[in-house]
C-alpha cells in the first residue's frame, strides 16, 4: 500500500514532479503515507500485528538526488569509488533501541531496553524492547511498520528520510534488511559488489 499511498497524495496536492518538489514539502507528505499505511496495517483483520510487523528502507530516485525513507534496521548504502579506493556511505541509519534518542523515547514511554535473558539469568544477543513489567515483545529495533505492543512504549513507524545529491564517486545502491547487516558491514558489502558492478552483472551481486 505504501508507494500507493504516497502517488495518491502527491497526485492530490497536484504534485507531478518529484525532482523539482522541495525536500519540506516532500517530508511532509512521506511522514502522512506512513502513518496512513499503518493506520491502514492494524486495522486490517485478516493481519495480526499485534507481536509482528516490518521495518521498511524506501527510496525515490530522480536523475539528480535520491531520497532515503527508513524505519527501522534495514539500510541503504551507497558504493562509491574515487578513482583510486572503494568506499562506503550509509544513506539510512539502523533503528537499534540502544541508539541516542530511541532509547530515551522507549523509556519515556514506559519501556525498557535490555538484552534477552536466558533461563540463567545471564543477557543474551542485542538490546531489545519490552513492556515494563513484562517479557513482552522483545523487538530489536525501535522502529517499526505493525508491532502494536511494542508501539505502546515508544516504539514508532515514524520514518527518518535522508536527501542525498549524487556526485560522479557515485556506482551503485545497495538495500537489504538485518538479515544481510547482521552477518557483513556496509565496507564489506561493497567489496563485495564492486567486482559484479564493474561487469554489469546485477544479478550476480
């Protein structure tokens, strides 16, 4: 519903050409489709949102500027080479519950922040969200599309968006969930790609 929701809005404001549209102007309407595709999400009874959810890296492209929607833990990084060495730049920043601000926000809210405890009592892998007096939901992000329980204590679907202008070190964008940036950093990933890049061979990246 997302891409829909957000053409409906620019299409009702008479917004036609993104490339041209002042970044304000966009943010204001992006922060709108958000909200409405989660108001749209958890009021949708054949979906239990209530302990399930997603995060959501989105981009619009124009020839000139990309614009980096993100909520939550996947990313979006730009391959870049200077004509001598490869390098990385994030485009979205990874919503963890331990990060400046979120944290604050979930412990304003009601909330905790800490890592899984084993039967030992002993912490285990990242620091999550819980209720307060409960071991309940465990999410490890502090933004997310559903979760409603975790929405409780100060975990939000509101999205961080990134205007980025390209510039000629620019080749490639890679976006991908936790799935891939638990197991290789951003660095690593472009070491990665480049050689597949620089054959043309997308799908072989």
């Amino acid at each position: 519903n997302l891409p829909q929701n957000l053409n409906s809005i620019l299409l009702s404001q008479n917004i036609k050409n993104i490339s041209s549209t002042n970044i304000t102007v966009l943010s204001k309407n992006i922060l709108s489709t958000f909200v409405t595709t989660n108001e749209q999400l958890t009021q949708d009874d054949r979906i239990d949102s209530a302990f399930s959810g997603s995060t959501c890296v989105s981009l619009i492209y124009t020839p000139s500027r990309l614009i980096c929607i993100n909520v939550g833990d996947s990313r979006c990084i730009l391959g870049k080479f200077d004509g001598e060495k490869w390098k990385s730049q994030n485009l979205s920043r990874d919503h963890k519950p331990n990060i400046n601000g979120e944290k604050e926000r979930i412990i304003k809210n009601g909330g905790r922040v800490e890592p899984y405890k084993d039967n030992e009592g002993n912490f285990v892998g990242p620091d999550r969200v819980w209720l307060q007096g409960g071991d309940l939901p465990g999410l490890a992000m502090s933004r997310s599309f559903g979760d409603e329980v975790a929405h409780l204590v100060g975990v939000i679907n509101e999205p961080e968006i990134v205007e980025y202008y390209f510039c000629k070190e620019d080749k490639f964008i890679i976006i991908g969930s936790d799935g891939l940036w638990e197991f290789i950093n951003s660095e690593e990933c472009v070491e990665i790609v480049k050689d597949f890049y620089l054959e043309k061979n997308v799908e072989g990246a």
